[in-house]
C-alpha cells in the first residue's frame, strides 16, 4: 500500500516528527525525517512525494524553505502541508498563498493528519494525469484539400454562454471547465468562483464580496473556508491558477497575464 509514496518531515521537534513518522509508516508510507531547513535542502527532494512542514525553525524557516520548493523545477508541483504551532489567520493565509496544500495547526489529533495527507495526494494524483492530458501532442489533422461551399456564409452572433481566457474556457450550459478541451473536475463552488472571475477580470474583490456572490452570504461559510477553495482552484487549474491572484489586505481577482 502506498508504494513509492515517500513523505519528508522538516520539523525540529524530534517528539513530534518520530509520532508523525511511526504513524504514515503504518499507513504504508516511506517517511523521512529532517531536523532543520538547511538539512533538507541537502537531500534529493526530487524523490518526495509530500513535504510536512513547520514554520518556526532556526536559519530558515519553514515559509522561506516552501518558497525555496516552489521555484525550484524539481519540486515546484510537489504538494506541501504546513504543520505548525502558529495558529493565526495571517500565518494560515500566508501559508496557503506561498502555495501549500493544507495547514495543520500543533497540538493536532494523528488521524486528522493522516485523512488529510491522504486527501493531499489523493488530487496530486488528479492534477498530474490532468497535466499529462494536457500536455499530449494534440492529433494531426488531414490537409484540407477541397471545400464545397454550398450556401452563403454567414456570422452568426458569439455564443455569450461559454466564457474563455487563451485555453481555459468554461461552457455555462454544461457547466463544464476545460483545458486545452480537456475537463478540468471542478466542484460547484470552484466552477461558480471561476465563472465570476472569468466575468469580472482585473478587478479585487474582498472576501465579504464574494461571501456575497458566490454563497450568497451562507451563514457558516468562513474566510478560511474561502481561502481553501480559492487553492484548490488554483491547483486545479494549472498554469492558469497564477491568473487568480491576492491583494493581501484587499482580496482576490483573476488577472489576465503572459502565459
């Protein structure tokens, strides 16, 4: 079980990373453990298929190391979790927006850790085979040779039901996301949140904002609940979840960029 699914722990609390490891080790999981940044930068962390990491730790912290992975080739689309005693709204969003999959905050109960590494690579595995879609050469065509025009050509109006930006586009009739007409799975709220987007480009909304439009100021909904569906969005998007940028004390938006 789990086969080839190898997890690096980056944390100095050697209590905490022995606990983490026993237990992802029953689940079938190779694990690794490093006791600072610096000791995990030395590693081959091409070979991971997971980073759990804490924040607060001496010469590099545990922020500056995912943004170390994150522009690093080999490991920029390795899913990372954030496990840390830090607790905060800023540290969370913070956390979420450098690009980390889930935030665990410390004390935490081991199953949730696990359900929530499993939950984690569960839609690594979804966004690899999408990208691996994407990026099949697409099929030759036969030359066309001869067209037989047998009535008058005319423009019919654009269909307004099906909104794009290059090759990310949404059909609203289906309520359907595509790629490079691959489908993209996205759920109700991340296809409504792309829709409004797509339909209100370069501009920021604040979290209130879209409470307002998108869940139609549905009690229990809170900004981390936004924030999370906000990642998974980007996640699920690929090269076009940069469009979805953050304003930090301001909100998000969908920018149109050089892609």
């Amino acid at each position: 079980m789990n086969i080839g699914t190898k997890i690096l722990i980056v944390d100095d609390e050697q209590e905490i990373c022995e606990i983490l490891k026993y237990n992802l080790m029953l689940e079938g999981y190779d694990t690794e453990i490093a006791y600072s940044a610096v000791d995990a930068l030395k590693l081959d962390l091409s070979c991971y298929s997971l980073f759990i990491l804490d924040i607060m730790m001496d010469s590099i912290d545990g922020f500056e190391l995912a943004r170390k992975l994150k522009t690093n080739p080999d490991t920029m689309y390795t899913p990372i979790i954030f496990c840390s005693a830090l607790s905060g709204e800023d540290e969370h969003i913070m956390g979420l927006n450098i690009g980390a999959d889930d935030y665990i905050t410390k004390p935490f109960r081991t199953r949730e850790v696990i359900a929530r590494v499993k939950s984690v690579l569960r839609r690594a595995r979804v966004t690899k085979e999408l990208s691996k879609q994407i990026q099949q050469p697409p099929v030759k065509q036969k030359p066309i040779t001869h067209i037989e025009v047998k009535a008058p050509i005319t423009h019919s109006a654009p269909d307004t039901s099906l909104l794009s930006y290059k090759e990310l586009r949404i059909d609203e009739n289906t309520k359907q996301c595509y790629i490079n007409d691959v489908v993209v799975n996205l759920t109700k709220t991340e296809y409504e949140m792309l829709s409004f987007f797509l339909t209100h480009r370069n501009n920021i909304y604040s979290r209130k904002e879209l409470l307002e439009k998108i869940w139609n100021n549905s009690s229990g909904v809170s900004n981390r609940t936004i924030d999370t569906n906000i990642t998974r969005l980007r996640k699920k998007l690929g090269k076009y979840g940069s469009c979805i940028t953050t304003r930090l004390g301001y909100g998000y938006g969908f920018q149109e960029q050089d892609i």
